[in-house]
C-alpha cells in the first residue's frame, strides 16, 4: 500500500521540537502564551463532516458520503501541483504501541506554514523506529492553503482505502489530521476481526485487583474527563480510540491526548489543565489575551478550543500492559429520563444500547450538531461500513470473552427534561466518577427498571440524591408523572423504529430494547 508522498520545494523529515516552535512562531495566527506554549487560531473549528468522502466506484459498500475515484484522482492531481512550490514537513511515527498486534506506521506530509498541526501530531504517534516502514504507513496528505471551492465550504476530505491514504485541502482543523489516520485504522482494525471504539481507556486499582475501563461517546460529551477523573488513583491509558479483540484484549492507539478546553477548571480535572497549561503542550482556538493569559472560558472564537499533549507528561498506566477490558461505559449526554447510570442486562440489550448512539451534540461536531439530539451508532462517527456490521462485531466480542463483561450507559447529561420547573438537575463529574468507582469495585445496588428492562441503581455510594438515579422519583416529585409515562412511551418507539432501520442488526438485538 506505499504511496509516493509528492515532489515538494522542501522537505523536512520529522523536525525536531525546536525547530516547529520556532516555525509556529512565525504563523500570524499563533499566539504564546504566559505558560510557553502556543495557541493557534484556526478558520475551521471543528471537523468537516458534510466535506468528508470515502473514494470508491461501488457507494454501496458504505453508509458514508463517497466520492468518485475519478474526481479523488483529480484532487490529488491539484494537490500534487500545488505541493510542487510549497515547503513541507513530513512526520512520521505509529498508531499503537510496540507489541500491538494492531500498531501500524503512520505519517502526516503537510505544509510547513501550518506547524502546529504536525507538532500536535507528534505528540499523538509513537516514536518511529527501525521497524517504521513507508510500504505500509497509513498517509495523510494535507494542504490547508489550497482551497477547493467545489466541495462544500470550500474544503474536502478524501478518503482511498485501497491505498491507504487520505487527502485534505482547504482545512487548517487539526482533528482532520489526527483523524485522517485514525479513520483508516479503524476499517483496518475491522478488517482482522477486531472492532475499533471512539474510547478512553483507563486502568482502576480496587481491593480485587486491577480494572480496565472503556469509556466510548462522542467528543465533547465527557469521554476524556471521565478516562481522567481519579477512583482510586486510576491512570488513564488513552483518551480517544482503542481496538477491542477477541477474548476481550484491549489495544491503545496514541501516545499523547487530544483535548476539550472549554470550561476547563483544575479543581475538576486538575490532570488536563495542568498538562496544557504547560510549555510542551500545544493549543488550538484557545483565547489568550495581550499578555499571554490562558481564558479557558472564552468561546468568542469556538466553543471546541482544544489542546494536545504528550502522555509522558502526566502519570498514565503502560499501553503495552493494557491487557483486557473488563467493563463498557456508553456516554449518554441526555436531559430527560435517561438515569445517572443504567445496566444492561444481556448481551443483546448491549448492543442495542451501543447501536443507539445517543446523545446531545457538541460543538466538536461543528454547528450542524452543538445541543442537538443525536443518534451515532457506537457514538462512533468514523466507522467507514454500515452501522450495523459494528454492532454485531461488538456482539461477537462480547461472546468471546470467557468471563463477565459488564455495559453501562452513563447519563453525563442532566435529569427532568427541558420542561422541568426547576431547570434540571446536572449529572456533576463528583457524581459520574462516584458511578465508576461502584462499577469497579461492584458496590452499587441494582434493581430492574419496569420500562426499560435494564437495571438502574438503588444506591451508589458517594451519591445521596435517588433522583439522579432513578429519573422517575424527580417527575413524581413535580407531580409530573402523566409527563414521565409519555416520555417512556416517545422514547420506547423512537428507539424501535430507529433500530428496525438497521437491516443487518441481529435479531436478537432488535428485540432486547424491552
């Protein structure tokens, strides 16, 4: 699958840390800040999802928006062309830790005049070495000032998964960089049978020896600030995306993180904000005044400011000792009668849950999705087949593992509904971190759910309110129950119909939804 990466004026070879400060410097947008680290001030803000293509002359292999391999061609003819008279920087590294059966060699090939999207970059990939390969590296080509005024706003991503490249132009979004690899990897990881989550993954001490959590749900909904967020000095392995394989082994991915900044408060993720407040990291359309002050909470440019840095830059478990997964928390960003936390109750109802996907977009989703209700299959937008082939491989997994793998969905939303009286009442980190210590150590008390057929808590330890956990006491409170019982019922038909939409689910998932 090697692919000639274009003739450029210049080529640097994965520069030194030295040398893209000083390059970042120079860009007009970046900004340093009072802590010696950069903040770069980007035209796009979020990903380009309606300017994504997968390049293929059979559309019916995928759910996604595909393109011609005619009109691919022609992009990369123009790119190509416009690479000839540019400076460019050429970083390389892998996706997965040595020993992954799932590592594949990565490289990002972009223009020099967008430093900080390769510098970010190299905090994410594992170091190359001697066994990095150009013949199998995944390739992203980027040229962020090459307009494409065809394509919607003037940009597009092209996926070729036959060549194992992807190619943008006209974005200067560093999640298109970061993605462009991690979206081929996961058609890669399907392929040799595995599945690949949009997950943390963090490691928990309890009295009965270590757990393995996964926390999978769309960027923005808390994946990263629950993977962080402390139960008895739990370390985080990774923020993003794993592979899961059979018997339940668990893969990590990067090397580094990728961050949500907004509202970012050290007293409730003390971790991140010290990491990107330090001079290694690297920020993306944070505010930073005239005199370097870092303001988390200005969203006058984006509301999806974002930072990355390196995972040797905070305590984190061992990648290469991850071992295997012992339990699934689905992130459920809802406002209504979705509990704090419920528990599915078979490996069919999983699934089904899984295959819900549903959540309150975010404002990394772009504007087309911030504070939208939102159904994303395994909350995994960049799974390239149908939908539904995740669902069932997640199925398959699951009956491979030879012991008791338990799923969760985690309301990290708020209860009462958008007609509450008293304006709702949010699920804090306090409470959802307080759910996942009672998940590891197995010390909730669990009673069936008369609606939904799942289990919801009686009691959490660390949490004194019962209306977080079970919705239906916050409505009858109000004198709201005739409310509650018609939200029940929307919400039982909706999901129906939703999965009978997805011709290829298993059966036994389409009747687990109680």
């Amino acid at each position: 699958m090697s692919v000639e990466l274009p003739v450029a004026r210049s080529v640097t070879d994965n520069p030194t840390e030295e040398e893209l400060r000083r390059w970042v410097d120079d860009m007009p947008n970046a900004i340093r800040t009072q802590h010696g680290n950069y903040s770069v001030m980007t035209r796009v803000t979020a990903r380009s999802a309606g300017s994504t293509y997968i390049s293929t002359d059979e559309p019916d292999r995928t759910s996604k928006q595909t393109m011609t391999r005619r009109d691919f061609d022609t992009l990369a003819r123009a790119q190509d062309a416009h690479i000839a008279g540019c400076d460019m920087i050429a970083m390389r590294g892998f996706i997965g830790p040595e020993g992954s059966s799932f590592r594949v060699p990565a490289q990002l090939y972009i223009e020099r005049s967008a430093a900080n999207i390769p510098a970010m970059q190299r905090q994410l990939y594992f170091p190359p070495d001697e066994q990095w390969d150009p013949a199998h590296a995944f390739t992203v080509i980027y040229t962020p000032t090459l307009p494409t005024p065809e394509y919607p706003d003037g940009r597009v991503i092209a996926i070729d998964l036959d060549n194992w490249v992807t190619r943008v132009s006209g974005a200067d979004y560093f999640g298109e960089s970061k993605m462009g690899a991690l979206r081929m990897w996961n058609e890669w990881v399907y392929q040799r049978g595995g599945l690949a989550m949009h997950s943390g993954a963090k490691v928990i001490p309890t009295p009965d020896g270590d757990r393995v959590a996964l926390i999978v749900g769309l960027s923005g909904t808390g994946k990263t600030t629950t993977t962080f967020t402390r139960q008895n000095n739990s370390l985080p392995v990774q923020d993003d995306f794993v592979a899961l394989a059979s018997g339940g082994a668990v893969h990590s991915t990067e090397n580094g993180c990728f961050a949500k900044t907004f509202s970012l408060d050290p007293r409730h993720e003390p971790t991140i904000h010290r990491a990107l407040t330090s001079p290694g990291s690297w920020l993306e359309n944070v505010a930073v005044y005239e005199d370097g002050t870092v303001d988390f909470a200005d969203a006058s440019h984006t509301k999806n400011g974002r930072g990355t840095f390196g995972l040797a830059d905070i305590p984190h478990f061992d990648p290469r000792k991850l071992g295997r997964a012992d339990f699934l928390l689905i992130l459920n960003r809802n406002n209504n009668i979705v509990p704090a936390v419920t528990r599915m109750t078979s490996i069919e109802q999983a699934v089904a849950y899984f295959m819900l996907g549903e959540t309150r977009g975010t404002s990394a989703g772009g504007k087309a999705e911030a504070g939208k209700a939102l159904r994303v299959p395994g909350t995994n937008p960049f799974f390239l087949q149908h939908d539904h082939m995740q669902g069932n491989r997640l199925g398959e997994l699951i009956r491979s593992m030879d012991y008791d793998f338990g799923v969760y969905v985690l309301n990290t939303g708020e209860i009462g509904g958008p007609d509450d009286p008293d304006g709702g009442k949010p699920v804090q980190i306090a409470h959802s971190s307080a759910i996942v210590k009672a998940i590891a150590e197995d010390t909730a008390r669990w009673v069936p759910d008369p609606d939904f057929g799942y289990w919801i808590a009686e009691e959490v330890p660390g949490i004194d309110d019962p209306e977080l956990l079970n919705p239906r006491l916050r409505y009858a409170a109000q004198g709201r129950e005739d409310a509650y019982a018609a939200r029940v019922s929307q919400i039982k038909r909706e999901r129906a119909e939703y999965i009978a939409g997805h011709a290829g689910l298993d059966e036994e998932v389409r009747a687990a939804l109680g």
